[in-house]
C-alpha cells in the first residue's frame, strides 16, 4: 500500500507540515511518519483517521491509488456518497457532525467500525 504512504506525503507537503509536525499532533515518532509514507509500515485505521484530520482530508482520499485534489468545490467521492445515501440522509449527517468535536467524532466512527465488524 505504497500509494497510501506517498498521498500521507503529498497531503503533508501541500500542509506545508513537517514529519516532525504530523508526528506530533498524531502523538507518535517522527520515524513512524517516514515509515508511513515510504510504505516501510501501514498505520492502522484510528492512526489513519488521526493523520486525516490532522491534514483536513478525507481518509478515503488518502486510501486512494493516487491522491487528487479536486477543485471544483465540492468533493467527487462526497457528491457520489450524497445520491447513493440521499440528500435528506446525508443533510442529516453533515447536521449532527458538526455538533461533535474532532475527538468525539473519531470515536463515534470507531464505535460504528467496530459495531459492524466486531458483531460478524
């Protein structure tokens, strides 16, 4: 999973943030981060879900082949995600999202993960 390691870097950069800074603010080592995106290590989902707020981007991006910066506006996976789900469900969600903090919102997606994965 090369690809994951060079879009934590591409993603990085664009943040004009050092290993040293994501390490940080994810609370691990700086050859931890070098690991990641040499693709010497894979981090697990929580750390993903970590380093994708840190870089203000979706985890789904950073888990894609190649990494691309839409300019558009709005987000293509995200566009998709609404008409499979539906704009009712979706306004919904984006509502009560915003009402969490970064932390709390990770856990609730933690909690969800390990409801649908953990019951199989």
């Amino acid at each position: 999973m090369a690809s994951l390691g060079k879009n934590i870097q591409q993603c990085r950069e664009k943040r004009k943030m050092s290993q040293q800074d994501l390490a940080i603010r994810i609370r691990c080592g700086t050859k931890t981060i070098e690991k990641y995106e040499t693709g010497e290590s894979i981090p697990d989902i929580q750390t993903i879900l970590k380093i994708s707020t840190v870089l203000d981007v979706p985890a789904s991006e950073l888990l894609e082949q190649e990494y691309q910066s839409h300019s558009s506006g709005i987000d293509h996976e995200i566009e998709q995600l609404v008409k499979e789900i539906g704009t009712k469900k979706a306004k919904l969600i984006l509502k009560k999202a915003k009402e969490f903090s970064e932390d709390d919102f990770l856990r609730a997606i933690q909690m969800l993960y390990e409801m649908k994965y953990k019951a199989n």
